[in-house]
C-alpha cells in the first residue's frame, strides 16, 4: 500500500483553502494588501506592448522576405512566425524576467528601475522554446484555415451572383 501523500511529502507552501477566485482575491488582499497583487503589472504591460508591436511588424517583413523563397502553404507560416518570434523574444525577454522579478517579491516591493540580477539566461530557452512552438503551430493553422475559407467564401459569392444573375429578368 502506498503512504497518504500529505503525510508522506511536507507542503511547503501556505495553500489558500479557497473553492473561489472571488474569495481567494479577498483573502489575499486583506492579508497582503492590494499593492501586492499588482507587482509586476507595469513591467507585463511595458513587455505586452513591445512584444505585440514588435511581433506584427516582423512578422509582416518575415513573409515578405520568406515569400521570396517560398510559398508552401506549411513552410512560408511556419517560417515566417519562427523569425518572428524569436526576434520579439529576444527583444521582450528583458521585461518578462522582470516581471517575474517583481511578481516573485514576497509583500510590497521597493524596487526600482531594472534590476536584472545574474540569472538573465535562466528561463530565456524555456520561453523561447515554449513561444515558437506556440507561433508556429498557430501561424500555420491560421494561414492554412484563412485561405481555405476565403477560397470556400468566394466559391459561394460566385455561385450566388451567377444564381442572380440568371434569375433576373431584363
């Protein structure tokens, strides 16, 4: 027979016996603070914005450059969300990790400007490797789907305007 896992394993953590996302919120607000559950939120918000913008422009110039080579349904999405990706990462990383800093601070934190530390590189692979499995997956489904239904959807107008066509009396 196998040991209660409680008993067997300490927790190491101060888990909230909460059944709701609404109580838990109280909870940690009245413990914490409403400073705490904002840690973070500027720096996530400073990286949103410059991972999006950043996205969209390279991923608009990598199909430019990648159409050159390539127009196989597969190869030009999957491409093309690859160079973008990890160009937006590399540029955006920065503000993750410090995000992640800013979130990890128990209580309200007094940290200031950009505080790095050694450990930049730690999550950078696992980020990365994560983004362009998610990019290319997504690109190439999008891309193959849109131009599947534009081809289905112009198919139908087609038919329809000849329908009307036919059926109207001069």
């Amino acid at each position: 027979m196998t040991p209660n896992l409680q008993e067997h394993y300490q927790v190491l953590c101060d888990c909230l016996p909460f059944r709701s996302n609404a109580k838990a919120l109280v909870y940690l607000t009245r413990k914490e603070g409403a400073r705490v559950l904002t840690n973070g939120l500027a720096q996530g918000m400073m990286g949103s914005v410059l991972s999006t913008v950043t996205y969209f422009y390279c991923y608009e110039s990598a199909r430019k450059y990648w159409k050159q080579i390539t127009s196989h349904n597969v190869g030009l999405p999957l491409l093309t969300a690859l160079t973008a990706r990890t160009i937006t990462t590399c540029i955006a990383f920065p503000f993750e990790y410090w995000k992640t800093l800013q979130q990890s601070s128990v209580g309200v934190t007094e940290k200031s400007g950009i505080k790095l530390g050694t450990k930049i590189n730690a999550g950078f692979g696992t980020l990365l490797g994560r983004d362009l499995l998610f990019s290319g997956l997504y690109w190439v489904l999008v891309e193959n789907i849109r131009r599947h239904v534009k081809s289905w959807s112009q198919q139908n107008v087609r038919i329809f305007e000849l329908k009307v066509f036919v059926n109207m009396k001069f």
